[in-house]
C-alpha cells in the first residue's frame, strides 16, 4: 500500500464530508449583530428558520459529489448525524476515490465517530492493517491538531453548524427561485473570506496540513444554498480552494446511530499518514 497516496484520498474524502463547517461558530456576537443590521431582515428570517429547522431534526440522509480541482468528481451517499455528536455513515465509489488498493469492493464505506475516520477495507498481508477490516485515521491527520478540534467539536463539521453560520455571514444574497430536485426553494450565497473565517482558518486556509496541501488553502470559502418550503435546505453547494463539495438532502431525521467498529478489527494509521505528511514538508 503506497500510504502516501492513500492518505491523500483519505484526506480528501474525509475533508469533503466535513467541509460543510466551515462557516460554522467561528463567527463571533458582534459579527453576528452586524450582520443582522447590514441584510434584510427577510433574508435573516428565512436563514434562522431553516438553521433552527434543521437542527431540530438532528440527521440526514444525503447524496454527495465532491471534486478536488481534476474535474472528477467521487459521489457518496450515506447518513450525517448532529444531533448526539456528530458522525456519518457514508459509501463512496472506489474506484473514483482511486482507493482500489484498500479494497475490492467497488463501494468503500467511510464512518466519522468520535473524532476519527474508519474505512471499511481488505486485510492487509502486513503493516498496520494486517488482519484488520477497517483502517483508522484520526482527523488531526488531516487538518492538523487545532483545524481537527475546529471541525470536530461541538458537531461544527455539520449542516446545522453550516447553516447557522449562512445566517451570519456578513455578504449573503438572496439568488431568487430555482428549483433543485423538482422542488421549489430559494438560493442563497455567501462569500466567507480568510478573516472570518474564525477557527476554521485552522483547517482550510493551513496550506501545511493535508488538506490544505491539496487544495492550495482557502483564502475564501463560497457557499451556496438552496431551502426549499419546508424551511430546510434541499441543496448545499461549497467552493473552497481547488475543491468543490455539493450535498443533496434526501430526508431528514429517523436515521441510524452511527458507531465506531470493534477495536479488534481495525487498524490505526494516523501515525504513518503523519510522517509521510511530514517527509512531504
């Protein structure tokens, strides 16, 4: 297994899932009171019903597209979780995600618990994975030790983190009607730049980390979103260096707990992912 370029999927599959975060509570009170006072006070409102409708309901079923700036996307699907710290259960094809030498499977599954990343693959003949049916990385692989503690804690790599922080974004718009999935909803956009983007510079503008060594680090983070008549979003789409993340909402709530695997069958990586970041530097 070349590790090297494994992690480098690794990472960007990991970071895609989380990168709806990024305009998350890194805001602070008086950034949020002038944000109110500089958009219409239609725009706010529609923003804090669909933030607060969708952290009500705690999950998601979603369908995902991803692209690192090569003009193929890898698509995943799966369950994200918010409500009882956050997590996701999620398939994504393997082949796309150039992880074939992890799996025969042409799907791959990817869990996010308590701070990790566990990958559903083929035991290994040796090294850390011998034996064991799911590979371990822990997020500050990644991001780096403080960008993984901005994303991961409190459930700030999720869509209800997303949306409360759209709703206090200082430049979002109002794009007008479009319908996303034969539904009728609303386009917003907002432009985060590097100097709000509070905590999470951390994890998307640290061009040392993994991800920022993939995708240049963001000086800026674009993000669009569609709600639709139920006050929820129906489509979230992000632009962020050299990647791009969509999301589509399938329904919401009633999903599964996400945990983690045995211990006894997985294999922890986090430390070589580490060195061979480090032998990059």
């Amino acid at each position: 297994m070349k590790l090297r370029y494994t992690a480098a999927w690794v990472g960007f599959t990991a970071a895609a899932l989380m990168a709806t975060s990024a305009c998350g509570a890194g805001q602070t009170a008086k950034k949020a009171a002038d944000s109110v006072a500089d958009n219409s006070d239609k725009i706010m409102a529609a923003l804090t019903r669909a933030s607060d409708r969708t952290e009500q309901l705690g999950s998601a079923y979603v369908k995902m597209s991803t692209d690192m700036g090569t003009g193929t996307p890898v698509t995943m699907e799966g369950t994200y979780s918010w409500g009882d710290g956050f997590a996701f259960d999620t398939e994504m094809d393997t082949k796309a995600a150039q992880m074939q030498q992890l799996t025969s499977s042409p799907k791959i599954r990817m869990l996010f618990v308590d701070g990790a990343y566990y990958y559903d693959v083929d035991p290994q003949p040796s090294g850390p994975l011998k034996g064991k049916e799911w590979m371990k990385v822990d997020a500050s692989a990644v991001f780096g030790k403080e960008g993984a503690q901005a994303l991961g804690g409190s459930g700030g790599g999720s869509p209800s983190a997303s949306m409360k922080g759209l709703k206090y974004a200082n430049d979002v718009e109002n794009l007008g009607k479009e319908t996303v999935d034969g539904q009728s909803t609303t386009h917003y956009r907002a432009v985060i730049d590097k100097a709000h983007m509070g905590k999470f510079k951390d994890a998307y503008g640290d061009k040392d980390n993994l991800f920022g060594s993939m995708t240049g680090g963001a000086e800026s983070i674009t993000m669009d979103v569609w709600v639709g008549a139920k006050d929820l979003p129906v489509r979230m789409k992000e632009k962020f260096g050299t990647a791009a993340v969509t999301m589509d909402f399938e329904k919401f709530g009633a999903t599964a707990a996400v945990k983690a695997p045995p211990a006894s069958q997985v294999g922890d990586v986090t430390e070589q992912i580490k060195k061979a970041q480090s032998a990059q530097n």
